[in-house]
C-alpha cells in the first residue's frame, strides 16, 4: 500500500492536477479506502498466504456475483432471475472447491483461506460500487491517490509491527524484483487500471474483466508452484464461470 502510495503521488508530481476534496465526499473516500484498499488487500494476502494460488483465483471470479446483487441492493436494481441464479452458481462453485480440497500443493489451512478470499471478494465487491460516485465526480487518479493515502495510514498500525521484522537481509535480488512487480505492477497498475474501467465501463462490466484472472494464475501456478488442475477445481471453475456469465449479462441488460 504505501508502495503504491509513493508511486501515485510521483505521478502527481508529473501531472499536478489539483481538485480539492468537498467535505461532504469525504466520508465515502474514507469507507472506500477501508473497503478497497485496506480490508481487501490484509485479507487477500493472509487468505493467499492459506490457500492454493488457483484456489484464490478462481474465490476472486465471484466479485462480478456480488457487484451485481450489491448493486440491485443500493441501487435498487430489480434483483433478476439470471442475477439469482448467477449468485448460486457461483456460490455453488465456491462450496466445491472448499469442501473438495486436497492436502497437497502449497495450501497450509484452505478452508480458513478460502473464506478469507471470499471475504475480500464481498469487500472489493461493495468497494466497487460505493467508488462510482466519486469517479464520477473527481479524476480517477486523484480518487485513487486519496484511496490509497488514507489506506496506508489507517494500515500502518495495523501492519508495522510484521513488518518490522521482515528479515531483509536474508532476500535475493530476485525477491527484490518480484517485490517490486508485486507494488508496481499488481497494485499500482492493477488498481490505476481499474478505476479507470470503473469510470468509463461502469462498476460491473469492468468487474467482469477478473475472470481472465485464474487463467493466468492457473498457468502460472502450475509452472511455478506446482499446483494442479484437479477434477473439483474444473467442475468448481464451470459453475463460476457460469454464475458470472449469467450475472454480467443481467447486468449489461
């Protein structure tokens, strides 16, 4: 986070645009950073650290379920039958690959990290619709700037004691490098990118977009980590891919 943080505010520097905060926004910037940045990102790593990579991957395709059904619920959307039937086939698939994980692999307590993810999905999910107000209003990149300012210091207390003991001595040059892609790319970039989905798409199409998210985890995870594709993980994956088809396509209706 405070990675991310240092990188948005060198971009600031590139193009100072300067939109001052109305004080009646302020609220909303503070529970979408809670949402978005600080319970999303504490809760993804400690599940991921718990779970299998392909496991976290394919938890995280649930987000575009729960955009849809949070919307319905604050925007008072009509809550469709594809909209439920999405909801649970997703949940259905979720089940699977909770109850039919395996004891090999990378995993170290799955079930509680799976539920992690899940959590972070609900919590990215309500993120994801309550920020489209504020894109609306301010510059996408001034509204992530703030996000992550005030996410890295509501997280700093959380976090310093951990980190105070991260044993930097005992790293390579390459962890070096997959620390700073990790920053730069899969949280910088990920959340730029994002919000600017977020501005032009709408929550929910640029929600959809995480599906192609476990293809490359998958492929990375078998070369890497040496993970596999079990027969429960697939039949899981179908009946996600599913729930999200369904509930994107209500959506987009």
């Amino acid at each position: 986070m405070a990675g991310a943080t240092i990188f948005l505010w060198v971009l600031y520097f590139f193009n100072p645009l300067k939109e001052p905060i109305q004080r009646i926004h302020w609220t909303r910037f503070f529970i979408c950073s809670l949402l978005g940045i600080v319970i999303n990102q504490l809760l993804f790593i400690k599940g991921l650290s718990l779970t299998y990579s392909i496991h976290a991957s394919l938890l995280m395709l649930t987000t575009p379920i729960f955009i849809s059904i949070i919307a319905a619920v604050v925007f008072k959307e009509k809550l469709t039958f594809f909209k439920l039937l999405g909801l649970i086939l997703g949940a259905s698939g979720a089940t699977v690959l909770i109850l039919g994980r395996k004891n090999s692999g990378t995993g170290m307590n799955v079930w509680v990290g799976d539920l992690l993810i899940i959590l972070n999905a609900i919590s990215y999910s309500y993120y994801f619709v309550l920020v489209k107000p504020l894109m609306k209003r301010y510059n996408a990149i001034t509204v992530i700037r703030v996000l992550f300012t005030i996410g890295t210091l509501v997280a700093l207390p959380v976090c310093w004691i951990e980190f105070s003991t991260i044993p930097w001595h005992q790293y390579h040059w390459t962890d070096a490098g997959v620390l700073i892609w990790i920053v730069f790319g899969g949280t910088f970039l990920a959340y730029l990118f994002n919000v600017y989905g977020i501005k032009h798409l709408g929550p929910a199409i640029a929600g959809s977009y995480i599906y192609s998210q476990p293809i490359f985890a998958a492929i990375i995870a078998m070369l890497v980590l040496g993970e596999m594709l079990d027969l429960y993980k697939w039949i899981a994956a179908l009946l996600i891919f599913s729930g999200v088809y369904l509930s994107v396509k209500a959506a987009k209706k």
